[in-house]
C-alpha cells in the first residue's frame, strides 16, 4: 500500500443498478491496494447497505433519481469510504420500504461510521475499515 494515500472517485446514478456497480468498484479497488482478504466482506456488505439507502430513500421526493458519489482511500493503515448525495437528508420516514437494517449493519462490519447533512440538504456518510 502507498505510504502517502491512494484515491479514486466514483459517481453513480441513484437507481438499483448502481448498488452492484459500486459494490464492485469498491471492490475492485480494494484488491487492487492490498486491502487484506479478510475485510472485504464487511466492506462489500457496507457498501450495498450504503448505497441501497441511496438509492431507496435521497430522492424520494424527486420524479427522476439524482446522483450519488463512491469515494475510496487509504491512509494511514484504514480503508476509508464515503458515500455523498444532494437528496432530501436523513429523517424518519414511516412509508420507508426497507426494514431499517442498513445503518445498524454498517455499525456492526465497520471500524468506524458517522454520517452528516451535506450542504443542500444531502447526507454524507463515512466509514473506516481498519487493515491491520
């Protein structure tokens, strides 16, 4: 792994699709640094709960489904992913068609998550899966 970080960027549409197709890019990156065998469960797990909360939810307000984007690096030992998107924000949400599970499997397969609005009203969720 490279001493001073290694990123890569990635921008999806928020449709069903997307979810496998960020699943394998963080995949595909995390082979290509090094990212022990051992952690690519968890990470392939987050990602989907990730992305699939995307895809279900930040645009629930709009005819058309905005964009999401998959950011990786490594630094400092850890694989860090975050997730962003300019939907409608976290908040309760009644009508909801999944079972609620994502954030709590992300707590569970993660080192480290948190998550925050983004400015125009988006969420920003982060994720640290140590290496060592």
């Amino acid at each position: 792994m490279d001493a001073f970080g290694v990123h890569t960027a990635h921008r999806f549409r928020a449709q069903s699709q997307a979810v496998r197709e960020a699943r394998h890019a963080a995949l595909a990156f995390a082979r290509e640094h090094g990212v022990p065998e051992r952690r690519l469960d968890a990470l392939a797990l987050a990602v989907s709960e990730a992305t699939t909360n995307v895809v279900l939810h930040a645009y629930r307000d709009r005819a058309d489904p905005g964009a999401f984007t998959l950011e990786l690096d490594i630094e400092a030992g850890s694989l860090l992913v975050d997730v962003r998107d300019d939907g409608v924000g976290m908040g309760p949400r009644p009508d909801s068609p999944g079972m609620g599970f994502g954030l709590p499997l992300i707590a569970q397969v993660a080192d480290a998550h948190g998550f925050m609005p983004t400015e125009g009203g988006g969420t920003w969720l982060a994720m640290r899966f140590d290496l060592d």
